[in-house]
C-alpha cells in the first residue's frame, strides 16, 4: 500500500494507514474489506464509511487544503462544546494523473439519521416536525457562539433520537467563520440561507415521499426562523433590576437551565436610574441536564433524555423522603435511583441493548410508555408495570 503524501491523525483513534490512499474515494468499497455502507445525505463531494473496531469514520474528499481547514474549524467548535461531528484527523493524498486532494476524518456519529431518513422511514414520522425546534434550536447554539455556518441545511445537519425529541448536529462546517460575537447582518444571512436551502431540501423529498400535511415547503424555513428568534431573544434578553431583588437573578437563571442552557456568568451593570441593574447572562451551552446528570451519577445521555431522567430522580427523591419521613439530598436520591430503578431497567433491556439499542433512549422510552399507561389507567402503573408491557408489545414490533 502506498501511505499517502501526510497524514494527521488525532491520537486515540487508528493510525488509517492500512486504506487504499492513492485512490479515489469512490473506489475504496472495492479496494477496502473496512467499507461500509450506511445510510447519508446527500453531498457534492464523495463520502466512505470505514469501519475498525471501535467505531466507524466518515472520509470525506475535497481539494488540497480544504480538509484542513475544516478541521481547524471542527477542532474550535468542539472546544466552545458545540453539537458538531467529531473530528479525527485530515490526509493530504496524491491522485495520479489530476489534482491531489485532501480528505477530511471524523467519526460517524452514532444513530445519526440524514433528515431524508426521517422522511422515509414510516417509524420516525413523529419526529418530522420536532426537526425544526432541534435546527433552530442548533443555530442559536452556533450563533450564540459567534459561529457563522454559511451553509445551513437540512443536509448539512445530522439528526439524533433524544428523548421524545431530536438533537440536530453540524455535519458540514466547510463554509464556516468563527467570530468573536456575530453582528445581526451576519446572523441575518445565515437565516436567509436556511430558507433558501431548507426550501431546495424540502422540494428534493417531497418528489420521493409525502411530506406531512403541515410540512409545507414554503413555510418551513420561515416557521425554523420564528422558532430560532423566539429562542434568541430569550436567551440574549437583558432583564432590568432592583438592588434588592437578587432573587430574579435565580428566577431568571433557572428559566435558561429549564430551556437546556447552562449558564456561565451573570453580569450586572448600573443603568444610572436609583438602585436599578442591568442584567445580563452569558450561557455556555445547551447541556444543562446532561452535565448534571453526568456530575450526580455519571451516566452519560442526550439533553432531553437528561432532562427526564432529572424529573423522574426528582419524583423518585419525593417518594423516597415521604417514606422516610426527612429530606433526602438529591445526590443521594440520585444514587438510590441509580440502583434501585435504572440497574434493574437496563438489565432486563439487555436483549435491546445487545441489538445496539441506546441504553438512555430505551430508559426514557419506557418512562414515556409508563406516563402513556398511567394517563389510562388513571393511576400511576409504576416502572415494573410499564417494563413489561414495553417488552412485550413494543419490542415484537418491527
Ligand atoms: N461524521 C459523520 N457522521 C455521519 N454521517 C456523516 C458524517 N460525515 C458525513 N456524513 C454524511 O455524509 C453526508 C455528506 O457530508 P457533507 O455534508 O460534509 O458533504 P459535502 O459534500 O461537503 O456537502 P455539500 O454538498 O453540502 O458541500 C452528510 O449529509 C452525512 O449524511
Ligand atoms: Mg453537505
């Protein structure tokens, strides 16, 4: 095998010298026992799934010197802890006879779905409409963060099961600028091209498959822009207060905490009228809950799923301190949860697990399939209960 001209790689991952460099990425599934074929988007430049033992990696082809650019810029999103595909490494390829290229590494991510999947498989059509929430929901992430995408699209952005809801990730930041802060002109632009492109992608679907009755083309974009400034300007309001109201700092802070935002710095400036202060929060990332989480008991879930596993540790926390007759700290709550509810679930999930199933989806899948069976029943079924009935009927279905 001829090694290719350089090759940076980032540590952790395989050294990727055993692929067939030197020839073009459209022929790797022949020249390749690693290629795999998964379901994509579509794309202008040629993508290979290859996978080693531990994971699976996206190459993507571009001309010399692109790749590296758009690792550099991957690299820097993931520092500001931004949702966007993890990148691995960048090559630097000779091609006989044309151009050399570049190709750009990053890893697969996970039970990901292009957003055609979730348009054509009868199973995710629940999720259709939450797609707009989690894209506007992903660019004020990126915007907050002086990201400017430059090419915002349904496939440019990958989608994952959270919960009842979808988390949406960048895919494609060869467009992007990351900037101190972003002027509204340049937020403006992005909004514009995710109509114009949300718009195209819509089109592209709605001639192989229905696209739902409130799913209309030429409202799509515009509906993803309401949602984004809805989002943006709760989230950049500056709240105005008195001297002696701190507890509106609190107030003010747990609304961005109960919208999935964690919040970094609260500044408070005089506005020169008496005792009154402007208040301004900077928040740092849409992981609240998972953080959380993560601190509490160190399991590790999406947002949402977080977000659930909190309020059912919170009930559970209820439960526990009325039996006991005290108050019973939240860590410890946390605990008890953890082996007492969530071990015994995840045991008996174990075929699912087997089959790839995602040990956090599963959990919160039969916690909304117990709310479902306990607004029947009109009592509280319990998670024994709503288990067995999640293993009988839902897993015999396809
Ligand atoms: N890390 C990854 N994990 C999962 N899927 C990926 C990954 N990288 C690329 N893909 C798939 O490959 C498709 C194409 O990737 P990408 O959008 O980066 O290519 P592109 O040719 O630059 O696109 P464009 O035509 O918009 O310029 C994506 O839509 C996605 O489905
Ligand atoms: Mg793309």
């Amino acid at each position: 095998m001829t090694p290719p001209l350089a090759l940076h790689a980032r540590s952790g991952h395989p050294d990727f010298l055993d692929l067939p460099w030197g020839a073009p990425l459209s022929a790797w599934p022949e020249l390749c026992a690693r290629s795999v074929e998964l379901q994509r988007g579509l794309s202008r430049h040629e993508v290979q799934f290859v996978s080693y033992e531990n994971a699976v990696y996206a190459f993507k082809e571009l001309v010399e010197g692109a790749a590296e650019r758009e690792y550099d810029l991957l690299m820097q999103m993931e520092d500001l802890g931004l949702p966007v595909v993890t990148p691995v490494g960048h090559v630097h390829d000779r091609r006989e006879g044309s151009e050399n290229v570049s190709v750009l590494i990053t890893r697969y991510l996970d039970a990901s779905h292009p957003y055609r999947v979730l348009f054509q498989n009868p199973g995710l059509e629940r999720y259709r409409e939450r797609l707009l929430d989690a894209m506007a929901g992903l660019i004020v992430r990126l915007h907050l963060a002086g990201v400017y995408w430059g090419d915002v699209s349904l496939s440019n952005t990958l989608f994952r099961r959270d919960a009842g809801q979808l988390g949406a990730y960048m895919v494609d930041a060869e467009t992007s600028e990351i900037h101190e802060t972003l002027s509204d002109g340049q937020r403006n632009q992005d909004l514009m091209i995710l109509e114009e492109n949300v718009l195209g992608d819509l089109l592209d679907i709605a001639i192989v498959t229905d696209l739902p009755p409130a799913m209309i083309p030429e409202e799509t974009g515009p509906s993803i822009v309401r949602r984004y400034e809805g989002l943006w300007s709760e989230v950049t309001r500056e709240v105005v207060i008195g001297a002696s109201e701190s507890w509106r700092i609190q107030e003010r802070i747990r609304a961005l905490n109960a919208l999935g935002f964690s919040v970094g710095e609260v500044e408070l400036v005089a506005t020169g009228e008496g005792d009154r202060l402007r208040m301004r929060t900077v928040v740092t990332d849409r992981d609240y809950h998972r953080h959380l989480l993560h601190d509490l008991i160190g399991l590790v879930a999406e947002e949402r799923q977080a977000e659930l596993m909190l309020n059912e540790i919170q009930e559970y926390k209820a439960r526990v301190s009325r039996e006991l007759n005290r108050s019973v700290a939240m860590p410890i709550a946390a605990f008890r949860w953890k082996s007492e509810m969530w071990e015994p679930a995840i045991a008996r999930l174990n075929p699912r697990l087997e089959a790839g199933g995602d040990p956090a989806q599963l959990y919160c899948e039969v916690l909304e399939h117990k709310w479902y069976m306990s607004e029947q029943a009109q009592e509280d079924v319990g998670l024994d209960r709503a288990l067995d009935d999640y293993l009988q009927k839902i897993i015999e279905e396809p």
